[in-house]
C-alpha cells in the first residue's frame, strides 16, 4: 500500500501546490527526536521530493498521530495543525478537520484521547525503544480503527451534525476523514449550496482524495494499478455558499 501512495504523489506532483494530509497518514506516527521509522521511508523520501518541486504539505493531527517531531516541523517542513483549519479557495470557505471529535457524545474517547497526548505519556513515550513504542501504538491503532467501524452509520450521523453546525458557522465545504468510508453530499443550509465530505483514503477502487482546482474541483479517486484517476463527484467551486436562487439564475442565463 505504501508503494501505490508513493505512485500517488507522482501523479499529483505535477498540478499540486498545498497537499493536506488530513491525518493518519500511516497506521502510527510518534516524531523521535533522532530516529525516522524505515518502514515509512520510501513515503517520507518521496514527499520531500514533493517539497523540492515547490509542494507545500499541512499535516493534521489524526487520532494515530502523536507529536509529528523535527522531520514535519522542521526537516520537510509541514504546517502542523493540531485540530482543524478553515482556508479560502475561489470565495469557498473550506472548513477541514480530521472527524475524530465529531461525537460529542464520546466522552470516552475524549478522556483517553486527552490522556495519551499528555505530556507524561509523551516523555514516557520517548523513553520506550522505538521498536517497543511503535508495537503496542500499532496494536492500539488496530483496535481503534475496529472501535470506529464498528460504530457504523452512527459516526457519519455525527459528521453530518457537526458539518451542519460547521456552515451555519459559515463554512461552504466540510471536509472529514478518520471514517475509513468516502462519503459526498451536497447540501442547503440557509438556503446556500453547502458540500460535506468524508474522504476516507484508501478504498477497493483506491486512493480517494479530494482536489481544489480552477480546472476542476471535485472527489476523485486514484487506481494503483493503472496509475491513473478517475472522477466520482465533481462541483463547481465557486458556487459554493453562493444562494440556490443564484444558482438558479446564472444556470437559467447559461441555457
């Protein structure tokens, strides 16, 4: 798999200018202060080569990554967003976050996902061999992509409440992952064209993803063995947050 997602950023090195990784870009993630873990390096070395063709990388932080340490502050760099991040593209507000709080319900999770970020789990952390550390977050990262499966429609009923909280706050397009299932759906909130969208990665097809382009925006998803993409959503991003009876009006006046 790490392989096909090394082919993925040679197809998009070409177009990409910001790369976000909206977290859990590997099963876990712990930045030592001296030791990179080989087993990511043809991913790591590849992103670099990303940065050398003018790529910019914003890293958030998803629920098996803890302290992202010198190589995305400081070696490739990456701006590093520890919760979510709202940015502007052709007048959209796009709101990105990775989804893991989305139930706030959960306050099961909330208490342990506050408790393993502490700083005394951190330091304990470092003291662990790296080979010792990165076996039981592994184990752990198993049991927690179970845990949010196993929550089936209950956590993208969540998504949908939080994105619809989202744009009444203003934002036009909603974007999630964390879910392991890529989800698309437009939507009307006070009475504007809203999108919410749950990419989650890697899939039977492959890789889904998302582009922002004045070419074309929309949800795409790219297939390793023929290192190409094919187009499953596509939308207008201008027309996000613009109202319907807008819309309405420039489609009228294209007819």
């Amino acid at each position: 798999m790490q392989a096909d997602f090394v082919d993925f950023l040679d197809h998009i090195k070409v177009e990409a200018e910001n790369l976000i990784i909206n977290g859990d870009l590997f099963s876990f993630w712990f930045g030592y202060r001296d030791v990179v873990p080989y087993c990511y390096l043809p991913s790591l070395a590849k992103m670099t080569q990303l940065v050398d063709h003018g790529v910019r990388f914003t890293y958030l932080h998803g629920n098996h990554d803890f302290v992202p340490g010198p190589f995305f502050e400081r070696y490739l760099p990456a701006t590093i967003i520890e919760n979510d991040i709202r940015i502007e593209y052709l007048g959209a507000k796009v709101h990105v976050e990775h989804g893991d709080l989305v139930d706030r319900d959960d306050f099961g999770y909330r208490l342990l996902r506050t408790v393993v970020r502490s700083r005394p789990i951190t330091w304990l952390f470092r003291l662990a061999p790296p080979h010792i550390g990165l076996g039981v977050a592994n184990a752990c990262a198993h049991v927690s992509r179970n845990y949010v499966v196993s929550k089936g429609a209950g956590f993208y009923y969540f998504c949908y409440a939080a994105a619809y909280d989202r744009m009444k706050d203003g934002a036009d397009l909603v974007l999630y992952g964390h879910g392991h299932r890529t989800i698309y759906s437009e939507m009307v909130v006070d009475g504007r064209m809203r999108i919410m969208a749950v990419v989650g990665g890697w899939a039977k097809e492959g890789l889904c993803f998302l582009r922002l382009s004045k070419k074309q925006s929309g949800l795409f998803v790219f297939d390793p063995s023929t290192k190409k993409e094919r187009a499953l959503h596509i939308f207008d991003c201008a027309s996000l947050g613009k109202k319907m009876e807008d819309l309405a009006t420039d489609a009228n006046t294209r007819d």
